[in-house]
C-alpha cells in the first residue's frame, strides 16, 4: 500500500500576510505605545505574536529591559553605526534596549524590515516620538480615570491631528474616560482624524482586540499595496 501524502503546515493566514509583507519588502508597522506600565507594552507585542506577527519591541523610555543582565557595552547608536543590533531573543520577536530614539533615526528602516511590527514603548511625559518613514503608524494610547490622564491624552491627539502623518489610534483603560477622549475628538479635532481613533476599552481583551484591529487594518493595507503594484506594472507596461 502506498502511503499517505505528508500534510503541509498550514500557516496562519496572519503569519502569511507577514511573510508576504516581509517578501514584497513592504514595510512594517510601526506603533507607538503609551501605557502606564512597561508590561502592557509587553502584552500587546505577545497578542500580536497570536495573530503571527513577528515584533521588535524597542525600548524608548529605557523601562522594559533596563534591568537585562545581557545589556550590550555598545548603547544604541553605536549597535547602528555597526550594523549590528544587540537585541534580546522573545518569545514574541526581539526586545531591543534603546532609550531615547527616534523612529526617524537612519539605519532603523533597515534593520525593522525583518520584522513584521515594530513596537516603541514611549512615554506622554516626554511626548516627542517620530514616525519611522514609510511605514504604517499606529499609536495606542491608555486613559485612566484621572483628569490628568484625559489632558494628557488629548494633548497627544491633538498633536496627531496636525501632523501631516496619518495615524491610526487606538483607546483603552477606562471605559468611560474613553468615552469622554472620543467626544472631545470629534467635537474639536478634525473629523477625517476622528474617524481613526477607536476604543477597545469595553472588551474582555483589550490587547487581543487591539491585534484584530491591526491584523484587519494589514489586510486592508495590504489589498491596496497589491492593487496599486498591479496598476502600476499595467502603466509600466502600457496596458
């Protein structure tokens, strides 16, 4: 008797996007994390490494690894000038200690298309993030219940708002300030903004969500890649 045909693996349509991305060299994701403690950023690269994505999770603030016991002897800006990054194997991608960065920093796009995401743990308090060039933002925002926290955070959306980068941001913490966030939004900033800011606050997994989000933002992100590829091979050709 002959035997059966080996099964193929089949890969998570979420990690097949990201090997697609990662093949056609389109850029990563890139988003910016504002949580009140460092392990929630944490928590958000380990839900997206449940979609199949794969992250660098760059600690800004100098909070996540800062107690690694592997620190390099070269700080971050010497690991770029050498083309080599000491970063921390995860079970959700690299972890990489480097506060102080920016997303613009040269030699950073190179080293981030190995991956599928890019996470930054940033801080409001020292609100000065910028975006790493060509690739998709996000910006995840926690609102507590104190009147600072809702200030702060509208602050950094407002600031959103007139930039001339487009951002998707999402919302958790407290429900009902949330809420509050959102009204304020839609009443003083511009709508076409408005329209990207949402609140994953009133789910069971606020982390697990914020993943869905991203993974169906990909696919959408990815159809117009493909599309606009295809239209202009067909200009290319002269079709």
């Amino acid at each position: 008797m002959r035997s059966a045909a080996p099964k193929r693996a089949q890969v998570p349509a979420d990690q097949a996007a990201g090997l697609r991305r990662r093949s056609a060299r389109q850029p990563p994701r890139c988003v910016h994390c504002f949580f009140d403690a460092a392990t929630s950023t944490i928590r958000l690269a380990q839900a997206l490494h449940q979609r199949g994505w794969t992250s660098l999770l760059i600690d800004a603030c100098g909070r996540v690894f800062a107690d690694s016991p592997t620190r390099s002897l070269f700080d971050w800006k010497q690991q770029l000038e050498r083309g080599q990054l000491h970063t921390l194997p995860m079970p959700y991608g690299d972890g990489w200690y480097a506060p102080g960065i920016q997303g613009d920093e040269p030699a950073l796009m190179a080293i981030a298309r190995g991956y599928d995401c890019v996470v930054f743990d940033a801080s409001l308090n020292a609100w000065d993030r910028t975006p790493l060039p060509g690739a998709a933002q996000a910006v995840i925002l926690e609102v507590n219940t104190t009147h600072a926290s809702t200030l702060q955070g509208y602050a950094l959306l407002k600031t959103l708002a007139h930039s001339e980068v487009p951002f998707s941001v999402g919302l958790l913490g407290d429900a009902v300030a949330c809420t509050h966030l959102q009204a304020a939004c839609k009443r003083f900033l511009d709508p076409a903004f408005t329209q990207a800011v949402y609140s994953v606050a009133h789910e069971d997994d606020a982390f697990a969500a914020l993943a869905v989000r991203m993974a169906d933002e990909e696919t959408g992100l990815t159809t117009r890649f493909n599309t606009e590829s295809t239209g202009n091979m067909a200009l290319k050709h002269g079709c």
